[in-house]
C-alpha cells in the first residue's frame, strides 16, 4: 500500500513537470509569433536599420563618374558651386573631366576642391568604399586592412583615413540636455610592458598615457575630446560649453566636478564606496563609450600618437552619434559625406623635420665655381643666405 501510494505520487509530480515544460514551449512558441501585451495595447516591433551590403555599394559606385554624380547631389544640391569665390555662375569645362570654370573668378575647381579629396589621385569611389568601411567597422579599421581592402599602400591608406577621421569631427556642435553622464579616462600602455628605451621612469598609473573626456546625453548623443588635465577648470570649462545650464549632470566622485551644483543639477555616484547606481545617477552609458574606444585601441590600433589622438576619438564618437548603427548605412554616410568640406589635412615638411631642398640657383653656382676656381675651399650661400663650404673637385682628386 505504501509503494502504490509512493508510485502514485511520483507519477502526480511527473505529471506536473511534464505540464510546466510544455506551458513554458507553448508560451515561448506565443511569444515568436505574437508581441508581447502590456494591458490592452501591443508593443510595437523596433524598427530594423537597412543594411548596405558591400556588393550592393559597389553597384552604386563602379567608378568615378558614379561617385562624382553622388558627391554632387550631396555638397551642390544647387548646381556646381565655386569653392573660392562662392558663386554659382560657373560652366562645365570640356578639356577636363569633371571639372568646372567659374566665369567670377576665372578658375577651374571640381568636386575634390576644398574637401578632403583635394590633392588626392586615389579614385572617388575608393574614397567612398575607404568611408563605408570605417562607418560600418564598430571598433574601427587599421591602415593596413584597408591597405588591403582598396588595393593601395599603407601610407596612402594611412592619411586617407586621417582625412576622413577629420570629417568625422567636422559635424554639427552639439548641446547636450535633458540627463548628461561625464567622465574621463586615460588611454595608452603599460610602464612596465614598455622596451627600456621608452621608458619615461616617471612612476605607474598614468604615466604616458593620454587622457579623454566625454559626456553621453541618454538621448545616446557624446561629446568627447582630449584634454590636458583633470582639474575643475579643465573639466567643468568643457560640460559648460558642451551642456545646456540648468541639465541633470551624473559623474562619479572625483575632484574635478565640484562646484556644478551652481550651474547644473549635479548628482554623484561614489565609486569609491563601490555604489554604481544613485537613483537616477549613474555612468553606465559613457563607461560603454571608453569600452568601445578601448577595444579599438588594444585590438584594432594597438596606438594613438598624440598628435593624431582627437582624430581617432573622432571616428570613435562618429560612430556612435550620426554613424550609429541604430540607421541606415545610407544616412549614416551621407551624414559622413556631409562632413568633408573644409577639412583637407596637408602634409608639412616642417611638421616631418625633413631638410629645405637646395635651390637651383645654390647648384648651379657649386657647379661654376668648381670649374673656374683655384683654391681648394671656396664659400657660397644657400638659398637662406647661409654660408656653405664647399671643396672643388681638383681638391678632391688632389687629396687622393
């Protein structure tokens, strides 16, 4: 009797499992095809982004002619207009492909004058491609994978892609409001993982890295850039520029905030004290902004040189306001094309410490004066006025 009573009750409670695993498949088979009910109203579905894929922008863009006649229905909606003088009076010119005359000022221009294309001989549609890629890469793209992906060299795919990091950040000022999260962090390696010889022997933590700051509206737009210090004026200078006076502000417990109450409703979140939430108060948003960027640094660049570090945080906050990927990849590179004028990067010879060329007239007098001279040294200026000496060549055979 007691094992009839045992079995049975084993039997109640398979029953009973076997009924909640099959109520849990037929709610999970609802839920697929059904959307979820919060009282008498569905919730409506989020809409996808449509993706572009790569075969489908090289049928937009086969070749030149197809990315000029893009990048004119973007940057001259109006018909061709003359970078220099701004005038519209302007006639195509039939010698040359794709270029106009301005009948104000008389010069030619097209559509690579005053951008970034300026000066560039990589095709248009390649620059196109180069601008899908880095819109589309989360975390970015290295100058050698593009190297690859459009066929050219690493130096030319290397400034192409500071050309475009610079259009990047050429897009609208933006005001953030409503509940704005601040913080600051630095980027770079390690002291000790560093070869002897770049060493800076200056301590740990921070040493030789490069410090960012940023804020995120909850809106999902940022403001980020390079800043030299931590200290109230540097910090509290930009969010005053950069947010809209009498916006909620949520940073962590450092220092450098204090004081925002006056301006701003300032709300913190004590890290120290291991608290990550305060009520509405937290930095979760823009902690996920340095986690990006981290990860674009450790695993895709593996280096920011300080004088091109904005560039790259440029492309990084590209990516996560008009570049989103929460929008077409259509808009989001119009929104990059948008951005190309009145950005063109140049390459100084001072800024590459390479020595002044000679003049011709500097050559020409070396040449001369080894002809008709007779002492073994004789003096002659360069181009800066600055006295060379200068050994014949009967001197030389002389020596020998």
């Amino acid at each position: 009797m007691a094992k009839s009573g045992s079995r049975s009750s084993q039997n109640e409670a398979f029953r009973l499992i076997f009924s909640e695993i099959l109520d849990l498949r037929i709610r999970r088979a609802f839920r697929r095809e059904t959307p979820f009910f919060y009282g008498d109203a569905a919730m409506p579905k989020k809409p996808q982004a449509k993706v572009l894929s790569v075969r489908e922008l090289m049928q937009m863009f086969p070749d030149e002619d197809a990315a000029v006649k893009y990048l004119a229905g973007i940057l001259w909606p109006n018909g061709p207009v003359c970078p220099r003088c701004q005038s519209q009076n302007t006639h195509p010119y039939t010698s040359k492909k794709h270029f106009h005359r301005c009948n104000g000022c008389r010069k030619d221009f097209s559509i690579r004058i005053g951008t970034i294309f300026e000066c560039s001989h990589i095709p248009l549609h390649k620059w196109l491609y180069a601008m899908y890629l880095i819109v589309t890469s989360r975390k970015g793209i290295s100058s050698l994978q593009l190297s690859k992906e459009l066929g050219i060299t690493q130096k030319s795919a290397w400034f192409l892609e500071h050309r475009i990091h610079a259009a990047c950040g050429n897009q609208k000022t933006k005001i953030l409001s409503g509940i704005v999260e601040a913080d600051e962090t630095f980027v770079g390696g390690k002291e000790g993982n560093k070869h002897e010889n770049k060493k800076l022997h200056q301590g740990r933590g921070t040493v030789g890295k490069t410090l960012f700051f940023a804020m995120r509206g909850r809106n999902e737009q940022v403001v980020a850039q390079v800043v030299d210090s931590t200290d109230a004026p540097t910090l509290q200078g930009v969010i005053k520029k950069s947010v809209a006076p009498g916006s909620a502000i949520a940073t962590d417990d450092h220092g450098g905030y204090k004081g925002l109450s006056a301006v701003f409703v300032h709300k913190t979140v004590r890290h120290s004290a291991k608290k990550w939430v305060d009520d509405w108060a937290h930095t979760n948003g823009i902690e996920s902004v340095w986690a990006l960027l981290k990860r674009a640094f450790y695993g895709i660049f593996h280096n920011f040189s300080k004088k091109h570090t904005q560039l790259y945080l440029n492309g990084c906050t590209f990516r996560l306001n008009e570049g989103n990927c929460k929008y077409d990849t259509v808009d989001r590179l119009r929104a990059l094309v948008n951005g190309v004028q009145g950005k063109r990067l140049t390459q100084n010879a001072d800024e590459r410490q390479l020595p002044p060329p000679k003049s011709l007239t500097y050559t020409c007098l070396v040449s001369v004066a080894s002809l008709f001279s007779d002492n073994e040294n004789f003096v002659v200026q360069d181009h800066k006025g600055v006295p060379s000496n200068v050994r014949t060549s009967s001197s030389v055979a002389s020596s020998k």
